[in-house]
C-alpha cells in the first residue's frame, strides 16, 4: 500500500512538473499579448474559461460574433455567465453544445435564459448521466425559440456560417456513436493563418473517424480532448493534428483518474500546455497572421 501512494504521488508530481515546464516553453507565444480589455479591430479572442472540471469556450471573432462552446462545471466553480456578463456581452450568436454531459451543460439552461441566444447547434442524443439535467437545458432551448441544429441538419465537413470574417467547419458529429463522448462536435475554426480544433470529448473511435474520413486535423491550437484523459488524444491523431499548443480545460472535481493523464502529457511531448486549472482564464488572441497566449 505505501508503495502504491509513493507511486501516485511520483505520477502526479511528473504530470504537474510537466505542465509548468511546457508552459514555460509555451510564454513566447504569449509574452507579448494585449490585456482582456485591450481589444483591437479585426481581432480574434478566444477564451477558455476557467469553470471548474469541465468546458467553456467563447469566441469573440472580428466581426463581433460570440460564439460559445459548451458551459459546464462537475464543480459549480464559476457560472459561465459570470464570465460572459463580466465581459458585458448579452448576446450569444451561437452556441455549441458538443454532447449532454454535466461537465459540459451545467450552466446551460442558465445562458438561454441570461443571455440572449440565436442559434443553437448540438448532436441530438440524450444524456445517460442526469437525464434530468439534459431535459432542463432542452426546455430552456426550446424556450429561447431559437433555430436549433443536430445530426439531422448537420454532416461532417459542412461549413457554419458564424461569422464572415472567420471560418468555421465542422469535423464530426454522431448522436448515434456508441459512446456519448464520440458523438461529440468537432469544431475546425481558421482566422487568417491561425487555425483551431476544438474536439470537446472525443475519443479514440471519433479521431480514427475523422482520420479514415481524410478530415484536415493539422492546425495551431488543440484543445485537447476530454480534459486530459487517456482515452483520447492518440499518437496517430497527434501525428497528423501537429499542434504547436494544447490547451486543457480540467478541474480538481473529476475524481479518478486525475486529469491530465501521464500518457497524455507524454505523447504531447514538449508542446506548449496551457491548463485552465492551475491558472484562470487561458486567453488566445490571433491578430493579422501572429497569436498569443496568455493567462488572465
């Protein structure tokens, strides 16, 4: 047994030495970027917030489009909406809900009825972990009367129409997939030369769909999959994504296993690591044909 918790506490030593040291390497990128409140014209800000164990991403483009992904917390650390009315915005033009989970829509129900929404985009499957949760959040949706798109309406490598200055392509949906996480919706975003993946949960069977389906998964900036956990970001993925940043979004409330993985922060292997965890907001700005990254 105390060899055991000797072991674990090498493990999460190894995982915490490796996220400052990446991070170390990854401030060039960001040494030199613009305050939260120093917006400029023709600007993309993107900011992974920090909510807790779980996901929320919300894209301000050039043209002033807000486009939030996800809004949940296994921790009910901060509401998405704190962030999103500390920034005075009111009006989300889109909102992606990648798959039902709580970690992912917790705080769901909560922006359709605090912020105004005009579209909504989902895979259509069901929750199997708070159904009840799910039906607030579909309720609410209704509610808003806004356009509402799944699986029905949307194929990978159909193009959304979000914003006119940048591209939005999606790369995978699937409410039928076997596991909920795979049914997730991928989201490929390019603003000049600076390119996004933003893969929500996905694991294993949802990467090698996207690979035999010859998607283009080469881009900048990864959000990596599933908080960390082994069970997605495979090497083959990693080969033909060829990020120069990965960004986590995890908390402390996941429980077991702990987040990010060993394996995951191997196979990353010296690329730059932002975590929303250890830190707060991780903000990335791409102006003209240069980004940054930085923590606020």
């Amino acid at each position: 047994m105390r060899n055991i918790r000797r072991m674990r506490a090498i493990i999460a030593i190894v995982i915490i030495i490796a996220i400052v040291a990446s991070g170390a390497v990854g401030f060039w990128f960001g040494q030199n970027g613009e305050m939260e409140n120093e917006r400029t014209e023709k600007e993309l800000i993107v900011r992974f917030l920090n909510i807790g164990h779980g996901l929320s991403i919300l894209i301000t483009t050039p043209d002033d489009k807000n486009i939030l992904i996800d809004a949940g917390s296994f921790d009910n650390f901060i509401s998405t909406v704190d962030f999103i009315e500390d920034l005075n915005i009111t009006r989300i033009d889109a909102f992606i809900i990648t798959h039902p989970h709580p970690d992912h829509v917790s705080f769901a129900a909560e922006v359709f009825e605090r912020v105004e929404v005009l579209e909504v985009y989902m895979p259509g499957n069901e929750d199997d972990l708070e159904p009840e949760l799910w039906s607030s959040v579909m309720n609410a949706a209704i509610a808003e009367g806004c356009p509402i798109y799944d699986d029905k309406t949307l194929e990978p490598g159909d193009y959304l129409q979000l914003s006119e200055d940048v591209s939005f392509r999606l790369m995978w949906i699937d409410a039928n997939a076997t596991l909920i996480n795979d049914s997730c919706i991928v989201l490929r975003m390019d603003y000049k030369s600076t390119s996004f993946l933003f893969t929500a949960d996905i694991e294993n069977a949802a990467e090698s769909a996207m690979i035999a389906l010859g998607m283009d998964l080469d881009v900048d900036i990864l959000q990596v999959a599933h908080h960390g956990v082994d069970s997605g970001t495979s090497g083959e993925f990693l080969n033909l994504s060829t990020p120069e940043v990965g960004i986590i979004s995890c908390g402390l409330g996941y429980g077991t296993p702990h987040v990010p993985q060993p394996r995951v922060i191997e196979r990353l292997n010296g690329i730059p690591i932002y975590v929303t965890m250890y830190n707060s907001v991780v903000v990335v700005s791409v102006k003209d044909d240069t980004y940054n990254v930085f923590y606020v």
